[in-house]
C-alpha cells in the first residue's frame, strides 16, 4: 500500500516531510553550487583555449580526486561514491573544454 492511501502517524508523516523538505534544501544547493563550478570551468576552458592548452590534465584530475577522497573519508562518505561523482563531472568539464576548443 502506498504512503497515500495508509493511515501514516502524524509524527511519521510530519518528520518525513520535514526531511524531504530538507533534502529538497541540499539538492536546490548542489544544483546552484554545480552551476557555480560549471562557471568557473567554462573561464578555464577559454583560457586554455586561447593559450592552446589541451583540455584534459590529467596530473590536475589525479590530485583532484585523490583529494576528494580523502575529504569523502573524512565526511564518512564511500571515497568510491565521490570518485565515480568527481570523474562524471570531469568529464562534463572535458567536453566543455573540447567544445570551447574546437569554437576558436
């Protein structure tokens, strides 16, 4: 039976809204915070455009997440978890910088 149609105790249905309401919170700021750092990329992929830098470091990227490793770590988050999350965004940045590229 779904949440809809169950008789739900208030303080259940209460604390889950108020739960939700938080994560609803934390994913509204991920999303400003990625739009922010996809901002920053974006002047670094220009720059590097126009000094005909290549758009992968990879040197910059092992550091990078050998760092969010450890901040994962330390945030009792699976460091696997904020790897496969950092690489996707790297990823995203390449592109970025690739298309930027190509543009000039």
């Amino acid at each position: 039976m779904s949440e809809s149609h169950a008789e739900v105790d208030p303080y259940a249905k209460a604390e889950l809204e108020r739960l939700r309401g938080s994560i609803d919170n934390i994913d509204a700021a991920i999303v400003h915070m990625l739009a922010e750092r996809f901002k920053c990329t974006q002047q670094v992929g220009r720059l590097k455009a126009e000094y005909r830098l290549p758009p992968a470091d990879p040197g910059r990227e092992r550091e990078q997440i050998e760092r969010l490793r450890e901040l994962a770590s330390a945030a009792r988050l699976d460091p696997a978890f904020a790897e496969k999350f950092l690489n996707f965004i790297i990823a995203e940045v390449i592109r970025h910088h690739e298309q930027i590229a190509a543009e000039d």
